[in-house]
C-alpha cells in the first residue's frame, strides 16, 4: 500500500464504479475480500460500501486508482512483449514460406 488510507475524508457518493474496479483488478466471485486484504480493511467494510450503507473514504478512491494506474503500466508491458514475439513469428513465417516457395519452384 501507498499511503494510509484515512477515513475522514469520505466522498459522499454510491458508486458503481467500485464494483467495476474490483473487478478489473481482481475479476471473479472474490474481488470484495481482495480488495479487503490490498487496502487492509475488514472485507464488512468493503461490502458496506458496495451496498452504499457507507461512504468510500478519498484516500481508498486514490489508492485503488494507484493499483489500477500499476497494472495499466504492467500490462503495456506484457503488450508489448507479446506484439514483439508476434512481430519476430511473422518475420520468421515469412522467411518460412519465401524458402517454401523457392523450393517448389526450383
């Protein structure tokens, strides 16, 4: 984690963004208790502020943009591993079929 996460500073909002959040960090059935164990909060509280009985703390709206902020960083990574390794695959499936070629018509 960041920086502690202060719960003085709710923003006074039910958002729908939380659960959508969860779920690209985390996806599946689980997020509410991950998200729980990543900011440090009991997985209750979580759960309260899906259902809005509670406001979602500023400080938990800057750290879980920091996570996503990470693994957007993460995944251009992976991206552009993978474009390469796609790129080099061509290059050589090229080279593959110009020595195919030249093989059946020589």
């Amino acid at each position: 984690m960041t920086a502690a996460i202060r719960f003085s500073d709710p923003v006074e909002i039910r958002h729908p963004l939380l659960p959508e959040v969860g779920d690209a960090l985390w996806g599946g059935k689980e997020w509410q208790h991950e998200m729980a164990v990543a900011l440090g909060v009991n997985p209750r509280r979580v759960r309260a502020w899906v259902a809005g009985e509670e406001p979602v703390p500023e400080g938990v709206w800057r750290e879980l943009h920091e996570m996503l902020r990470q693994q957007a960083v993460e995944n251009a990574r992976l991206s552009g591993q993978l474009h390469e390794m796609l790129r080099q695959q061509a290059v050589e499936n090229a080279r593959l079929s110009g020595l195919i070629m030249r093989q059946l018509y020589l």
